[in-house]
C-alpha cells in the first residue's frame, strides 16, 4: 500500500509542476525568450533530452518542484554573448514578463476548475451552501438548538458562502472556545447562537480536536451547467479558504505546525486512496490551486516576488537593482527551505 501512495504522490506532484512549469515555458518560448532548460524535479539530472530547439529536457531525481531556466530572467546572463540581446527575457516589454510569470499559475488554476468541472458532470454538483446535516444526538450544536437543514450565514461575525470556508473557521483557534454561529431556518427565520464544542486530545501525538457534532448536508445536481457553475464557485471558495488560511497563519490564529509538507501530503494521499477515485482527483484539483495561490504571493523566491519587483519598476520607472532583487530571492529560497524542513519535522512526530 505504502508502494501504490508513493507512486501516486510522485504522479499528483509531477503532474501539477508539469502543468505550472509549462505555462512558464510555453508563454516565454512564444514570447521569443531564450529557453537554456526545461526540468521537472529537483536534483540530481536522472534524464536528458535535447530538443531540435536546444532546449534541454530533464527529469530530475526528486519530485518536490521544477523550473524551466530562462535566459536573462533579471539580469543579461549570457557571457559568451551567443544570445541577441531581444531574446534575453529582462529586454522583453513589461507586459510579457508579467504574464511569463504569471502563466504557472494560470494553469495550475485551469487545471483545478477543469478537474472540478469533469468531476460535477460525472458525480455530481455538490452544494456548496454550508447547511447543517445530521446533527448528532447531545452533541454541542444539539444542546444549542440547531437542526437538520438550518444554513450557516456567519461565524464570530465572519460571513460565510461554503462549506470550505465554514470549516476553516471552526479550525481556527478562539480564546474561550466559543462559537458564535448565525442561524437561518428553513422557515427564514434567524438567530445567533453561541456554541463551546467539545475538545478530545488524540492520546498518541496529543493534538486536540474539537467537537461541534453535526454533518454536512449532501445535496447534488446534475447536468452541463450545474457542473460549470460549480467548478467556478468550488474554485472562488477554495481559493477564499486557503486565502484565509494565510492570514490566519500570521494572526496567530492557524499554527505554522499545522501545515502539511511533504510527508503529510503522503499522508493524505493514503487517506484518498482509502476513500475512493473521486477523492484523489478531487486532491489533485485542491493541491494545484494551492501551489498556483502560493506561488502567485508576493513573496521573493516565488512567481508572485518576481511580479512584485515588475510593479515596484513599473511605478518607480527605472529597473530595480539585479543584485539586490537576486539576493532577496536567494535569501527567501533558502528560509522556504528551512520552513519546509521544520514543516516536515512536525508530519513525521504527526504521522
């Protein structure tokens, strides 16, 4: 079994750089840049083609990332000058350089809704309004007064449209461990109810979970359209949550801990695979937009850092300088390096 969700974990995360890197290289090499290497993986070169273009194809040994190696992607790099200076990616104009960079996550976000869409026509639309299912007999929400098929309009005054945000929300961590949730019934009536779930501490890794007891109700459409609409409203909501997720983290509110690397990703994927076909191309989907809303931040080391340097040239009218735009994506490659090592640290004591 261990076999079966390695393997698949290499696929989703091969499959989902393969989507990102290419958007990078398709728009550069039609945009006229320069292309030295095209490589999926990190590491150690196990495979290599070069192409009738020269580009070179590898595949690398480790399947944690990948890149696609653009001549003079900040600066002109080529000391042999072999390369005209108009293919160097820094002398294209300022639109090109923007979508070059932004197109990885472009596809990694039509990969996601593409998925979502094939997955409503063939299972189903899922409703995506957060209305209450079962409710557990004496749990929290029971105690409370909530019903079956009551809709969650609020929590802690927090508007919410979906199930994916409702959750994030219940996970996020609260002072006195209460809940304020706003109510609407099926009659159209509606009220505020303050709501302490019940709190379990897991007894081998000690992690506590907390306990609201009640389901999500499971409702369905079929056809072309509810299909569309759903994969566009399930993307809205996906991307809303692990937006929120990111803030949270610098609020205090979501525990760095908390995040998966990847081992916990492994882990997951196991879970999926116990679960049903449905589940791990559901993951695929969830992880693609994930790497895509990452990759998009403005943070140096990422596509959205070099995008942010563009709109800090654009509004100051000169270049910014090569070498300090280098080192701060230097510097913030190697603390993502170490936050992913700390982040691995915590899945292996997890899991």
């Amino acid at each position: 079994m261990w076999f079966i969700t390695l393997i698949l974990l290499i696929f989703i995360l091969g499959l989902i750089i393969l989507v990102h890197e290419f958007g990078h290289f398709i728009i550069a090499k039609k945009s006229g840049v320069y292309i030295y290497e095209f490589s999926i993986g990190m590491g150690p070169v196990i495979r290599t083609h070069k192409g009738k273009d020269g580009i070179l194809y590898n595949l690398r040994a480790f399947p944690i990332g990948g890149f696609v190696s653009m001549a003079g992607e900040v600066y002109e790099d080529d000391d042999t000058q072999k390369i005209p200076k108009e293919k160097f990616m820094c002398n294209k104009s300022w639109w090109k350089r923007v979508i070059i960079l932004g197109a990885g996550v472009f596809n990694n976000f039509l990969l996601a809704i593409i998925i979502l869409f094939f997955m409503a026509l063939i299972w189903g639309a899922q409703k995506l309004t957060p209305e209450i299912g079962e409710v557990v007999k004496d749990s929290a929400v029971d105690k409370a007064g909530l019903k079956e098929g009551d809709v969650i309009l609020a929590i802690n005054d927090h508007k919410v449209f979906s199930w994916d945000q409702t959750q994030i929300l219940l996970y996020m961590k609260d002072k006195d461990n209460t809940y304020d949730f706003k109510i609407k019934h099926e009659d159209g009536k509606t009220e505020t109810y303050h709501i302490k779930p019940q709190i379990t501490k897991n007894s081998d890794t000690g992690e506590k979970s907390k306990i609201f007891g009640f389901g999500i109700a499971n409702k369905t459409e079929k056809g072309f359209l509810p299909s569309v609409k759903y994969a566009f409203a399930r993307f809205g909501s996906l991307v809303s949550t692990m937006w929120m997720t990111v803030v949270n983290l610098f609020t205090g509110k979501i525990a760095v801990n908390n995040l998966s690397g990847p081992v916990g990703i492994y882990h997951v994927v196991g879970e999926s695979i116990s679960i049903g076909l449905q589940q791990v191309i559901y993951l695929i989907a969830f992880l693609s937009i994930n790497v895509g809303l990452i990759n998009i931040l403005p943070i140096p080391a990422f596509d959205g850092g070099r995008i942010f340097f563009l709109i800090i040239e654009k509004i100051k009218g000169s270049p910014i300088n090569p070498k300090f735009e280098n080192l701060c994506h230097t510097i913030f490659f190697f603390l993502l390096i170490a936050l992913m090592i700390y982040i691995t640290i915590f899945d292996i004591i997890r899991f």
